[in-house]
C-alpha cells in the first residue's frame, strides 16, 4: 500500500508538472488579453481599453505591457508594465495573495490584493512620483496644464466581480507642483507649490478630505471638505475651507503695495479665511469677511 501511494502521488506530481509546462508553453495569451479587455470596457464603457501584450512567466508571475485606456484620440490612462505575481502558498489557505508592480506615467505602483473564498476583495499599494505632465486626460478634464510628482498611499475594501466600494482610505501628496488659475489669487495666476497633502476617504458617494495642507513661498494653507463625483474629473464638486496665511514672499510677488495693504488688513491672527467650491475644471476661491470684495474693487480701480 505505501508503495502504491508513493507511486501514485509521484505519478501525479509529474501530471502536474507536465500540465504547469504546457499552460506555460501554449498560454492563449490572446484569449485572456481579450477577456482582460471586455471586463475592463464592461466596467468603464466611456473609454476603449487595449492591452499590447499578455505574458505567462513560468511559474507564478503574469506580466502585461503597454495597457490603455483612450476617450476619443487621448490617453486617459497608460500602464508601461503590470507585473501581477501570485503567492503560491496562498492557494493552501482561505486568502489567495497576489502583488503587483507597475509602470505609468514616468512614475511606480506596487502593492498587493486579497481575495477571500467568497467575494471580499482588498487592495492596498502605494503610488509614487506619477508625472501629473504626462496625463493628457487629466489636462484634459481640467483644460489646463498641471505640474507635479503625485504620489500616494491606500487601503481599499470591496467586492469582486463588480467593484464595489466598501471602505477606502489613504493619503495623496503632490511635490514641486504648478497650477495654473482660472483667475487672480491674491494677486497670483498660477500657483507654485513645494508640497500638496491630504487625507481621503470615500464616503456617502463622495471623497472626504481630512487634514489638508499646502506649502509654498508665498503660503501655507490648510484645509478640509469633500470632492462630489460628477460625469467626469473636470465635473467633480468642490467643497473646501480653511485657512491661508500669506508670506513674505507673496507681497513681493504681486508688487502691489496697494494690494499688500488691503490683504494685511484682513489678517486676523496671521491667516485669512478661505472657501473654495465650484467644479475641479471652474472652481471658485473665496476669500470671506469682505476680502474677495474688496481686492475686486482694488482691480476695478486698476490698483492690483
């Protein structure tokens, strides 16, 4: 009897290896980019999804190269490479582990995904020194150029097959970063940043900031709110307030001693007020207590 076991799991092992080779050696790569592709396009219908090339390496890792994601003529999305690695001794227990790696926008994604036996999916990974510069979607959502390393860190709860959010959190940062405004800021018509961080978390179908701050030579701000998805990024809703407080360098840089005059009057405490709403492609910088009413009389007057 123990030889016949012996002889048997040897027979099988052998089995396995021979079927492990042939799946390695005849992957329909093909066929499964195609499924890729179709659940993607089924998931997110507005863009065209496209896979360059889908790869088996023997024993455990599948790796996939030059993955988009296209509305019209632009790249919404652009993955260089995705390695998807599977922990083999995982298969022997209830959570099945896979980490990843991944090239996109001149920067790096890694982390790692949980399945459970049932449906429950986690995903957890950081993102760091994405070229916000390299996103034609976001440029072209927001109709505007922005500038910066994007990075970021998360945790994300949900459902498979369908995504479902059940709980997300985690921390986005944007360093030497440029933007441009729609209108005058204190003066300002881009704003230029060493560094932009915040808390989010997804809540009541809406993005929760928590603890935001932004520094610059000419001001740190911090604030909360929330962010309301809307049909796309340029349409998403901005609740934001806080506090701003100017620095030397701000009244050098508007070269108005007029103007500087009327923003230092308003300073309760070193710091003003501020409320930002509107949409992310038109949103609108309030400055309460009568400031914003008073800098647009001071540009009515042609002082600022």
């Amino acid at each position: 009897m123990k030889r016949w076991l012996v002889a048997t799991a040897g027979y099988l092992a052998y089995t396995l290896a021979i079927l492990v080779f042939l799946l390695w050696w005849r992957f329909p790569a093909p066929e499964v980019a195609a499924w890729c592709e179709a659940r993607l396009h089924a998931r997110y219908p507005a863009l065209s999804w496209k896979i360059g090339s889908l790869q088996w390496e023997f024993p455990d890792r599948m790796r996939l190269s030059h993955i988009q994601a296209r509305a019209g003529q632009v790249k919404m999305m652009e993955i260089d490479s995705l390695h998807l690695t599977l922990d083999l001794t995982s298969l022997f227990r209830k959570k099945r582990r896979i980490t990843y790696e991944m090239q996109l926008f001149g920067g790096t994604g890694t982390g790692r995904i949980s399945l459970a036996s049932g449906h429950d999916l986690v995903c957890q990974g950081r993102f760091s020194d994405l070229k916000l510069d390299r996103m034609q979607g976001l440029a072209l959502r927001l109709n505007r150029a922005v500038r910066g390393g994007l990075g970021a860190t998360f945790s994300w709860q949900g459902s498979w097959p369908e995504l479902n959010t059940k709980e997300l959190s985690g921390m986005v940062r944007i360093d030497k970063g440029l933007l441009p405004l729609r209108k005058p800021v204190l003066g300002l018509k881009e704003l230029d940043f060493s560094r932009l961080e915040a808390g989010v978390s997804y809540q009541d179908q809406a993005w929760m900031v928590d603890k935001g701050v932004l520094e610059a030579k000419t001001m740190h701000v911090s604030f909360t709110g929330k962010v309301v998805p809307g049909p796309n990024l340029g349409l998403y809703h901005l609740h934001f307030s806080g506090k701003l407080t100017p620095r030397a360098e701000l009244f050098r840089t508007v070269g108005s001693r007029e103007l500087a005059m009327v923003i230092r009057g308003f300073l309760s405490n070193g710091a003003l007020p501020l409320k930002v709403t509107g949409t992310a492609a038109e949103p609108a910088v309030e400055l309460p207590g009568g400031l914003s009413a008073a800098l647009r009389r001071l540009h009515a007057r042609g002082g600022g």
